[in-house]
C-alpha cells in the first residue's frame, strides 16, 4: 500500500511511484488523496504563492462555489488517474475523496447539525485551509475506508478528538461522513454494497 497526497494535477510521481512499486510487486495498492481546496478556491498553478496572504474567511464561503471548486479539483485528479490507471492496465490506483467530506461537514456545520463545531473557521488552523482535529480525523477515517474496503463507523473516538467539545456524536458524524463520500466516489475502489 501506497498512499500519495499532491495537491495539483498533473503530478508525475504518482505515475513514477505506481510503475516503481508495481514493478516489484504486481498487488501494490497506491491511494491518490482528493483534498479539500486551499482557500476555498480552486487555482491550480505551481507553486502556490505562500508569499501573499490569503483573505478567506472561511465562515463567509459561498457552499455552492465552494462545491463548483471542489468538482472540478475532483475531476482533474480522477481524469489523471485513470489515465494512468488506462496506462498500466490496472486500476491499480484509487481516491480518497477526502475534500467530498470536507464540503459535507461544511454543509451540516451552516446547517446547524454539528452542536460540537459553530462555525466552519474552527475546522481550520488559518485562511490557507491547513486543518484541525475534526478535518484531520475525518480524513484519517476516509483513508481507512478506502484502504480497508469497510465502513469506519464504531471506530473509537481517537485521542485527536477528545476535548470538552468533540463528543462521541460528533465522531460517528465523521465516520458516516468519511464512509458517505468514499461510497459515492467511483474511483473509491469501494462499492456502496459494504
């Protein structure tokens, strides 16, 4: 198993790190991690420009932009890997849709259904998007169900989780979350059936 998180597309050592590993052993998994979009908008050129300071309030974020964004981050990753995946003969490759996740937690925050979590600005560390525990326990809980073909719900609230305010209720929310977006991504690797 291999797990790969680049952030723009194209990005040659997916493909580089893919025939190296397969090449020496034909059952090599290699995961291709979907994040959520920095600063809530979807710019893909290298490098990213740390230099300026972003604005982005992320409680001010149109959902509906946001999720535009996200579609078109998610198709330009799933149209490179499976032009790999086309290259090697295999779907050897996979996503994470970690970012679907995001968005969905995003949503049910504005909505009022996460009594843990007010505002979506407590999800991240600073305008660029870098997460907190909530964003990075919920992408642990997609990677787990990629890489094992099976729900995370009835996990054990991680240590990461536990403080006044993150409650077990909110941990199951993650995991439906997680298991939710992976289910509904066809490059998953998992079938809604699981």
């Amino acid at each position: 198993m291999l797990t790969l998180s680049p952030i723009w597309m194209p990005d040659d050592g997916i493909e580089k790190f893919a025939v190296l590993g397969l090449a020496h052993n034909p059952n090599l998994r290699v995961t291709v991690q979907e994040f959520w979009v920095p600063n809530d908008t979807y710019e893909p050129k290298y490098p990213l420009d740390t230099r300026k300071q972003p604005t982005v309030d992320h409680d001010k974020t149109d959902l509906a932009a946001l999720k535009k964004a996200q579609d078109a981050y998610d198709h330009d990753v799933e149209a490179c890997v499976a032009g790999i995946n086309q290259k090697l003969g295999k779907d050897a490759i996979t996503i994470v849709p970690v970012g679907r996740a995001v968005d969905a937690l995003r949503e049910k925050i504005v909505a009022g259904q996460v009594p843990e979590i007010q505002k979506q600005s407590e999800l991240f560390r600073d305008p660029w998007g870098h997460p907190q525990a909530p964003i990075s326990v919920l992408s642990g809980y997609c990677h787990y169900a990629v890489i094992y073909k099976r729900s995370p719900v009835g996990l054990p609230i991680p240590k990461e989780l536990v403080s006044p305010y993150h409650t077990e209720a909110l941990n199951r929310l993650l995991q439906e979350l997680a298991w939710d977006a992976v289910k509904s991504c066809p490059m998953s690797g998992v079938t809604a059936a699981k």
